[in-house]
C-alpha cells in the first residue's frame, strides 16, 4: 500500500496567501526604494582638505541672483580664512529651481567640464559661470539673468579649453544633479543658496559673518 500525504485545502491556500503577499512586497521595495549608489557615493567636487574639521555643504543654483551673490560677496573670503588655512572643505551641490530654465543646464556644463578637466577644471568653469552672468548684469546682482542657451554655455567652457558640446547635446549628468536635489530636500533645502554646516543647515545669501558664526561654532 502507498503511502500518501494529504493536504488540506485551506493550509495550501494560507501558503499561497503568503507566498503572493511576500513577492508583492519584495516588488514594492525594489521598486520605490531602489539601491541607488550614485546618490550615495558620488564624489562631488570640493574645494579643500578633504579631513578638514568643518564640512561646508553649498547647495546652489547657477542661475540663482542670491547665490551670485553669496559667490560675489562671501566666496573668496570663506576660501581665504577657512579653506586654505585647512579649517573647512566647501563641497558643491546642485540644486536646480525649476522657474530657471538654466538651472540644469549650467550644472549639466560644469559636470561635463569636470569629466574632461577634473575638479580644477569644475571651479574653473564654476567660476567663470557666476562671472559671466555678473558682467551680463552690469556688475551687480539686482535679478535672474535669462539663459543664454547651449550654444553660449558651449563657447564659455572652449575659454577654458574643453570641448563640452557633445557631453551638452547628450545631457548627460541628469541623474546625478537630480540625486543632489533630493539630497538637499531630504536634509531640508527649500531654496538657494542654502548651507549644510557640519549637518546645521543655514538658508540664503546670509552676511558672511552669519557663516563665520556658525562655521567657528564647530573648530
């Protein structure tokens, strides 16, 4: 005589429940919460020692008339006390407002600038972004400055020496300048400029010795 193993109906379909609920699950966080490693370890650019005591997270917006103002204004001298002297790093994250058609763009043109010439080159072309839209503004900081279009952002870059048409006509880089605005949202950003300081987040184009306070809060 065989032996025979009976299952009963209502145990099978308890394990088919399960086993359903369990992939569905499985599906629902692989799908809404993916391991994102750009996000994660993407080296941005800094300026700096990299063990510095103090880390200065800039979240910025090229076309922003505030943070042209904070780089016109606060830049050299944070560079000048703090970054040189080894007492804090400025690590520069996007974060493209979307009323800026140039936004992107501009961020977009620094990485491919960064892909070709490394980070020197990125604070060269950071550099020359801000300066060109000053000039573009009479030398002040009084608004937003319409985007001049690829084609200028394109020439810009050939001052420098690198040739960034085809990393523009690509787009290339997207995913990672959108990675930097969740990062900011997530830590609180609103707006531009806004400084992450050692974690303490400061927002606007705040006097430098509103910076200055909070930086020597942590040296």
């Amino acid at each position: 005589m065989k032996n025979t193993i009976k299952i009963k109906k209502s145990s099978l379909y308890k394990t088919l429940i399960v086993l359903i609920i369990a992939f569905f699950l499985i599906a629902f966080f692989v799908f809404f919460f993916p391991t994102n490693s750009s996000s994660s370890s993407e080296d941005a650019p800094f300026l700096g020692d990299k063990n510095a005591p103090v880390e200065i997270i800039e979240y910025s917006d090229y076309q922003c008339p505030f943070c042209r103002k904070f780089w016109s204004e606060s830049y050299e001298q944070l560079k000048k006390e703090y970054i040189e002297t080894g007492k804090a790093k400025l690590v520069f994250k996007d974060y493209p407002l979307g009323f800026h058609e140039g936004a992107i763009p501009y961020a977009r043109a620094t990485r491919c600038v960064r892909s070709l010439g490394g980070d020197d080159a990125y604070w060269e072309m950071h550099d020359l972004i801000f300066s060109k839209q000053q000039e573009l503004d009479g030398g002040t900081v009084k608004s937003t400055i319409k985007y001049p279009g690829d084609s200028v952002i394109i020439q810009w870059a050939d001052e420098l020496g690198f040739d960034i048409k085809n990393c523009m006509n690509e787009k290339r880089f997207t995913s990672e300048i959108q990675n930097n605005f969740k990062d900011g949202s997530n830590s609180g950003v609103s707006g531009t400029p806004s400084f992450l300081i050692n974690g303490e987040l400061v927002k606007g184009a705040v006097p430098y010795a509103t910076l200055k306070k909070t930086i020597d809060k942590y040296l």
